[in-house]
C-alpha cells in the first residue's frame, strides 16, 4: 500500500507531467460537429496508473519475478523473500545458503507459481517449490549460465513442469523437466533430465539464448521462439501423439535438415528481450513484441500458417530520446494495445496502432535506477522494482481511445467496435466513415453511416442533392426513418412524403426509358414493399390524401390500385375498376375484401352489367350482408331490366328467404311483388308456405290483398283472406272460384259456431239459388252439422217436391224428439236435487255444539266464553275481535274494504238503551229506507271473516308461500330484535 507522501508525489506528477501526452480529438482528425455534447462529471483516470507498494527491503533487491499472483525477489547475497499477492502480509523468507560470493543472476518462475528457478552467477541452478522451504540444487544443471526458461504451459502443474526448454548465455538449449517428488535412491535431485536439443548462432558465433517460449497451438502443433541478440528465431513441428512427455527434441530434429527460419536486425545492443500479449479468453497468446537494436518488432500470432508464426510484422522504431550507447530500453511488457519500454529512469507507453507514445511517467532518482519490468499474466498488472523500491502499474480500460486511432486510420469496423457503448464517440466515427465513403464516391454506404449520426439532417440531404445522387439520398432517408420512433410523427411524415416522391420520380424516369425489363419491376417491388411497411402503416393512412395526390400527380394508376388495397380503400379501387368498364375485377376485389358499404354502393352498377355474377357472389356472402340494403338494386333493374336480371332477382331473394330464413317484411314483400309480376305460379306456393295465422307470416298481408286483387288472382286472395281471419270475405270469393274450396273456409271459425253457421248458409244459399243443385244442397247438410234442413227450406222454390228433403226431414224430426226426451231428463234431475238441498239447509238449522266453560280461544289462549266467539265444524274456536284480527291480512285488497264498510255501519246502527218492553222492534230495527238492518250486517260480516276455519280453510292452503314477516315492515322488525 502506498504512503501519503508517495501518494502526494504521484498526484504532482500527474499535476505536472513531464511526458507528452498526444490525444486525437474530434477536430484534429478532421470530423464535423455531432449532435452529441461531450460532459465529464469527473476527471478521467489515467489509462496506467502507477502505485508504489508500501514496502521497504531490509537489503538491496538484485532481481524479482512474478506470476499467478506469486512474487519473488532476491534481496543481498543470500536471501529470498516470497508473497502471495492474495495475503500480502504473509512473508516468506527462504535462505540460500550460500557462503561464497555467489549472487543470483537470474530468477525463472513458471505460469502456476510454483516453480522456481534461481540461477547464481557461478553457473550454478537452485530450485524452489511454493509449498516448500527447502532450496535444492540442480546438478545437471551445473555448468551453465542460464539465460532463458520456456515453461510448458499445457502439461506442466504444480507438481511437475513437464519437458521444458532452458536457453544458456553459449546459445545452447536444453530440455529439461523438474519434479518436486524425492526421486529414487540413486536420484535424490529434482531434475528428471537435462539434454542438449539445440544450439543458437550468429554471423557464425555462439550467441546468448536471449529468450524462450513454448506454444501449442491448433492440431496438436508446437511453436517455439527463441531470441538472441540480433535474431529471431521460429520452430514449428508436430509431436507425436502419446510422445509429449518425451519432449520437443523431435521438433528440433524435424527442422535439423533446414536451416531454421528467422528474423535478423542489424544492430546489436548486447540483448534483447520478446513479450507476449495473451487474452484472459484465450488459452495461447494473440501478440508479440521483440524490444532489439533497431527498435521493437510488433506483429500478430497466426498459428494457421505453415511456414511462419508471425504475421502483420512492423518494426517501430525507438524515439529520438533513446540511445542506445547510453539510454537503452531495459525491458518491455506487452498489452492489448501498448507496449511499455523500461529506460533507467522513466517508463514509455508507445499505441501498437500508430507507435505513438502516449505516456511517459519519470520516475525520481531517490529510488535509484530502475531495473526490470515484468507483468503478471494472471492479474494483467505491471511490475517494476529498483533496488530500494517496487512499483505497480493498474491498466485501466485500455481501449478507451482505440477508436480515435482506429478512425484516424480509416479503419472504421475496429473503430466502432471499441465505442459500442459510447454513442457520443460512436457518432464520430460514423460521420468520418460516412464523409470518407462520400469523398471516395461510395455514396450507398455513405448515406447509410450518415442516416446513424446525430448530424444535421438538412445539411446531408443537401449534400447528395447537390452531388445528383437521388439513390443515396433515397437509401439516407429509408435509414433515417427506420430510426425514427414512433412519437415522432411529424419527422416520420416528412421522410415517407418525400421517399414517395423520389420513389415515383425513379419510376417516371424508368419508364421513360422503355425499360420494361427486371430492372423496372424490382423498383416497382421495392416501391410496393415501401408502400406496404406495417411500421409506418399509420403514417400513409392518415396521409393518404397527400399519397394519393402525389400518385396521381405522376399518373401512375396502377400504383394508385396498389396503395387503395394496402390502405384497405377498396371503394377507390372498385370505382377504377368500374370506370374502365373492369365490373369482374371490381367484384372480385368486393368479394376478396368483404366490405359491406362498398358492395352496397356498387351493386346497383354491377347488377345491371354481370347480374348472374353478382347474386352468386350476394349468395357467398351469405348473411354478412343486409338484403334489405340490396334491394335498390334489385328495384331499378326489376321493372325495365332484362330476363336474366329479373331472374337473379328472384334467385337471391328466394335464398334470402329459404335459405337465410330473413323475416324482413321488405324482403317478403319485394319476392311477393316479383311473382305476381313475373311468376305466379309460385306465388300460391309461397302463401301456402308462409304460414296460416297473421303470426307467422312476415310479409304485410294487406300489400299482398291488395297486389293479388290487382292481378287478378282470386284463389291467393281466398288464402289471404283466411289468413286475416275474414272469414265471411273469404267465403264470398272463393264461392266465385270453387265451392269446395268455399267449404274448406266455412270450417276454419271452429270456436265461433255462430259464425260457421253463417258461412255455411252463404253456401248453400250459393248452391241452391246460383247452381240450383239440390243434391249439392243436402251435401252441405251432411258436411256441417249446424245446418238443419228447417235453415235452408227458405232458399228453395215452391214447386221443388218434398221427395227431396224426405229423409232430411225425417232425420231432424228424430233429433228434435231426442233433444225433448233429454230435456224432460234434466228436469227431473234438478227437481230431485232441490229437494236434497232443502233437507240439507233444514238439518243444518237444527245443528248445535258444546262448548265448555274451560275452552280457550284458539288464537288468544284467553277464556272462550268472556266475549263473542265463532265454533267452526273442526271444532276451532275464536273470539269475534281474534278471528277479524287473523283473517282480516289474507284478505283480497276489496274484500278488505268491504269488511270496514260493514263495520263502519255496524257501528253506526248503536241504538240507546231502551225498555225491555219492545225487545224485537229493537233487534229489528231499520237503518231507513233502503238501508239493511244490522242483523243483515252481521250476517254480512259473518259471510266474510267466518265464512271458513283460518287454520283449516283455503285460507291457509293459499298463504303458505307468503312470508312470516310482511317484506314491507322487515327492516322495523328487524331492528327491534337488536
């Protein structure tokens, strides 16, 4: 953790920074203004952050590594400190051991952390796991000067490295592997092996193993690097499967024939070293960059290529600053999109994009000079240390200016890609693409990247206006208004207005030119798919006026059809089709669509031209349309229309009422009116299917009296007659058609025998007076038994003979002597029934009953005999006021007001007291003339409340269904229960 006082010296470094900072900005890079305003709520953080660790060595520190959140150094002669980044607090201090003046050159720490390598200046190699303090040596090892270590990163683990290649300062490289295990009893040390593979030249001279790294990339391929100082080298082969633990010696001897494939530079600064830039995604590294004499090789790792590893190679040559005699870089660290050189006293950040240095950070010379740069691959941080202190650098969003770069060189794809989630720079960037595509005259893709950007919309569209570039304006505004939101309606008016108009210009000149071919129908496709947009649907319909204006402006008729259909004005395109005399496109469109309104409008039209065409078309539609609307046009073309119009007529009108089963008096109406014009043998057969009672029928019966009286057709008139019940009328014609059709209406009156009388006299009145049938006549009499053969003598003459009427004569003397005997029956009956009745009423006077002196009333429970009372049959009793208090609410409203009537005179029949001498007149006193008495009163009342037993009578039977508790005085009584 850093201390206050460094704290306070990074923040002056940063106040006041000596590097030199180059940032592109929006003006230096040539784009126009954005929509977009640029406010920061806070200062940006630096991209590297540096921090010094709040760490003091006890000794100079002579080298340090770290990896996988593992740090080591080696502090003075003999001591070796060791922290786990995860508990920093936690330190380990390990002794080598050693007595001479030996000093650690070099230290190797593998990708798990747990491996480490300490090669002294002696040639001499120590071993160090991370679970163990104890330091052992490596004699196979002994001998060399160890330079470089290539940790096998796909089979090596935290028990055993796996084959491993190590580089030596003679240019040898040597396959080793080291395992923490004790060995066996003749091998007791941790190096399982150590053999030769290879060795390393320049300009003919045994030249340092500078650095080393092991790769597998895909199919099983292994690529290994190796450094010198002036060369690189690359080798490349495959491993036999089963044979990786055996190592990489193959891969050398399959390269032993060739000479190997390398890189040379001329100049020679004693050293060098290569750094790799790995993905936290990726399991192999993506870059590289070799820190040489002539500067630093930068390039890509491409491992699908057969004969090289590298790809996009650049040298980026070393600032002027840099001298290589007196100031050389010391070390370099490889990020995503910087490289980072160590000089002695500052560290330099140079873009891999643009190799421009884009931070410098000075550090103070109390630390001492700085000696190594090393950057952990597990936590991407980056370490720096000098004898007295150590550094960490924090990279921070790293890419936060990549698209700057990447727009500055015309490469626009990356560029958007690292300002996804900036729309302000994103905006930038679309409106450089867009002018760079418009200056290069690539003017589709322009408008497109324009249509993205916040600039000003006016300006652009004047910009292709002026270039005559109607198609990208067109591809501009189609863009524009695919991100345009729906609440922008004003915006989404204007820009499909104005795309109908270029639309149909591009058109105009299309056909200008005869061009009849694919070229002119995918325009008119593309302007139909335009038209028909469900997103901007609400936008054409309520300005379809202005569409059709502009359609029609240009005279493109078809174009029009097309847009009514979209817009579902079918009218429009009906009318068009009847204009061009079209009627079977017309019906068409009326029957696809099944709009009501419009077939009502244009019916009339169509059913004077195809009327067979259109009744099936009526007939399909069914019951989605109303007739009654239809029949203006069935009326017009009814009365002067062809045969065939007529009987189209008539067809759908008979579907309407026998299939449809409509009941609209028009519809009955105009199909009667149609037959009696045109076909009247069916329209007997329709009034006789129609139905026999007023009820039924749905036509207006007198508009068809009056329509068969005017065409003569009496038989329908005897039918219409029957129907209405005018019997009498009925009788009257029909005797003029035929008589028995007369007889079959005298029978209908079946309820009025009067009346059947009547009509059967007319009938024969008619046979006897008119016909002068006489058998004819005394048929009539067989057929209604109401007719005597007294009811039609009248009608014949004198002269007819009575051999005639004999038998119908004889017939009703008989009936009439039958009827007399029945009388004489009846009378006897009567009489013996009264007598009954009177000796019933006598017996009744002399009946009488008991009541004792203990007998309660039945509706009171108080006494009997203290007041009035009333002894029913059943042998309830009550008293006068209990019986008219029980009775008098079960009563009919009006039998209740005749009740008080008869009580209000009772009580108004109260006589004074008067002598005992004259007790009848009393009792029978009169309330004057024509007035009853009030024995007549009491009589009355009696008839009323006693007239039955209230607990055994109908009375009771009839209010079982009623409530206890009257509905009107439910709420009272309720309330008094609370």
């Amino acid at each position: 953790m850093a201390s206050i006082l460094d704290e306070y010296e990074d923040s002056q470094n940063r106040r006041h920074p000596v590097q030199q900072h180059t940032r592109l900005s929006a003006s230096n890079i040539g784009i126009t203004h954005s929509g977009f305003v640029n406010v920061r709520l806070e200062e940006e953080k630096p991209i590297f952050n540096k921090q010094r660790i709040d760490f003091t060595p006890p000794e100079k520190i002579n080298h340090f590594t770290v990896c996988n959140n593992q740090l080591c150094m080696s502090l003075g002669r003999d001591t070796l400190l060791r922290i786990d980044l995860g508990k920093p607090n936690q330190l380990n201090q390990v002794e080598l051991g050693r007595k001479d003046e030996t000093k650690v050159h070099k230290l190797f720490l593998d990708h798990t952390g747990s491996h480490l390598v300490i090669c002294l200046n002696a040639n001499e190699c120590l071993y160090l796991n991370r679970n163990t303090q104890k330091v052992r040596s490596l004699s196979r090892w002994k001998g060399h000067l160890i330079d470089s270590v290539a940790w096998n990163r796909v089979l090596g683990t935290e028990a055993n490295t796996g084959p491993i290649l190590v580089g030596t300062s003679l240019g040898l490289i040597f396959e080793a592997e080291i395992s923490t295990s004790e060995g066996s009893l003749f091998n007791t040390h941790p190096d399982q092996y150590f053999r030769q593979v290879h060795a390393l030249e320049e300009d003919g001279q045994p030249a340092p193993v500078c650095c080393l790294e092991v790769e597998r990339g895909m199919d099983s391929k292994w690529f290994i690097v190796a450094t010198t100082r002036k060369r690189l080298f690359q080798f490349m082969g495959k491993v036999p499967e089963g044979s990786e633990q055996q190592g990489f010696s193959s891969i050398f001897a399959q390269n032993q024939d060739l000479l190997p494939s390398f890189q040379e530079f001329p100049v020679n600064m004693g050293y060098s070293e290569i750094a790799f830039y790995t993905p936290k995604l990726r399991s192999f590294p993506k870059a590289f960059a070799w820190m040489m004499g002539n500067g630093v090789l930068y390039g890509q790792l491409d491992y699908s290529r057969p004969d090289s590893l590298l790809s996009d190679v650049q040298v980026w040559e070393y600032t002027p600053d840099i001298d290589l005699s007196s100031n050389k870089p010391l070390s370099i660290v490889l990020t995503q999109f910087h490289f980072l050189l160590l000089l002695r006293d500052r560290v330099k950040a140079i873009c891999t994009l643009n190799g421009q240095v884009v931070h410098e950070d000075i550090f103070p010379d109390k630390f001492g000079s700085l000696k190594r740069m090393i950057k952990d691959p597990a936590g991407g941080l980056v370490w720096i240390y000098t004898e007295l202190a150590v550094f960490r650098y924090h990279i921070q969003r790293e890419a936060r200016d990549v698209w700057q770069m990447y727009t500055s060189m015309n490469r626009f794809d990356l560029a958007k890609e690292y300002c996804r989630d900036r729309p302000e720079c994103m905006d930038i960037v679309l409106a450089k693409e867009a002018e760079h595509c418009f200056q290069n005259k690539r003017y589709l893709e322009s408008a497109k990247c324009y249509a993205l950007t916040q600039n000003y919309f006016e300006e652009i569209a004047l910009k292709f206006i002026e270039a005559k570039e109607e198609e990208a304006l067109k591809e501009f505004l189609l863009k524009k208004l695919s991100n345009l939101k729906q609440a922008e309606r004003t915006q989404i008016t204007l820009l499909v207005t104005w795309l109908t108009e270029l639309y149909l210009n591009r058109l105009g000149r299309l056909e200008s030119r005869d061009m009849e071919g694919t070229v002119l129908q995918e325009a008119r496709q593309e302007f139909h798919a335009f038209l028909g947009s469900s997103r901007h649907k609400d936008c054409f319909y309520n300005n379809r006026g202005t569409i059709y204006d502009l359609l029609a402006s240009h005279g493109n008729v078809g174009d029009m059809v097309h847009f009514s259909v979209i817009m579902q004005d079918y009218e429009r395109v009906v009318s068009h089709h009847c204009q061009h005399d079209n009627y079977t496109a017309a019906l068409e469109v009326l029957s696809k669509h099944c709009e009501q309104k419009v077939f009502y409008k244009f019916s009339p039209v169509l059913m004077q031209h195809i009327p067979g065409k259109v009744v099936d078309a009526w007939i399909q539609m069914g019951k989605k349309l109303d007739a009654k609307k239809l029949i203006p046009a069935l009326v017009n073309y009814s009365q002067t229309g062809s045969a065939q119009q007529i009987n189209e007529s008539i067809r759908y009108m008979e579907f309407c009422v026998y299939e449809l089963a409509v009941k609209d008096e028009a519809i009955h109406n105009y199909l009667l009116s149609l037959y009696a014009k045109y076909k009247p043998d069916s329209l007997l057969q329709y009034l006789k299917q129609a139905g026999t009672h007023p009820s039924e029928v749905h036509y207006d019966l007198k508009y068809a009296l009056r329509l068969c009286a005017e065409h003569g057709y009496q038989q329908a008139c005897v039918l219409v007659y029957r129907i209405m019940e005018l019997y009498e009328e009925a009788v009257d014609l029909a005797l003029q058609v035929d008589v028995d059709l007369a007889k079959s209406c005298a029978d209908l009156p079946e309820d009025d025998e009067e009346l059947r009388k009547k009509l059967w006299l007319k009938i024969a009145r008619h046979v006897v007076l008119e016909e002068k049938d006489v058998k004819k006549a005394m048929n009539c009499l067989s057929s209604c038994d109401l007719l005597k053969i007294e009811d039609i003598l009248p009608f014949f003459p004198d002269f007819v003979t009575i051999d005639h009427f004999k038998e119908a004569i004889c017939g009703s003397l008989e009936e009439y002597n039958r009827h007399i005997e029945g009388l004489k029956q009846e009378m006897e009956e009567a009489t013996e029934s009264a007598k009954h009745i009177r000796e019933d009423i006598q017996e009744m006077r002399n009946k009488y009953g008991v009541v004792e002196s203990q007998e309660k009333c039945a509706a009171c429970e108080f006494p009997l005999l203290n007041r009035p009372f009333y002894l029913f049959l059943c042998s309830h009793m009550f008293h006068y006021d209990c019986l008219l208090q029980e009775v008098t609410p079960h009563l009919p409203a009006y039998r209740q007001a005749k009740l008080e009537e008869l009580q209000k005179k009772l009580a108004d029949t109260v006589q004074p007291a008067r002598p005992r001498r004259r007790p009848k007149e009393e009792d029978t006193v009169s309330l004057g003339t024509g007035q009853p008495s009030r024995e007549q009163i009491k009589s009355d009342i009696d008839d009323i409340i006693a007239a039955e037993c209230v607990f055994c009578g109908d009375l009771m039977i009839r209010s079982i269904d009623k409530p206890f508790i009257d509905p009107q005085k439910y709420e009272e009584e309720k309330s008094s229960w609370l």
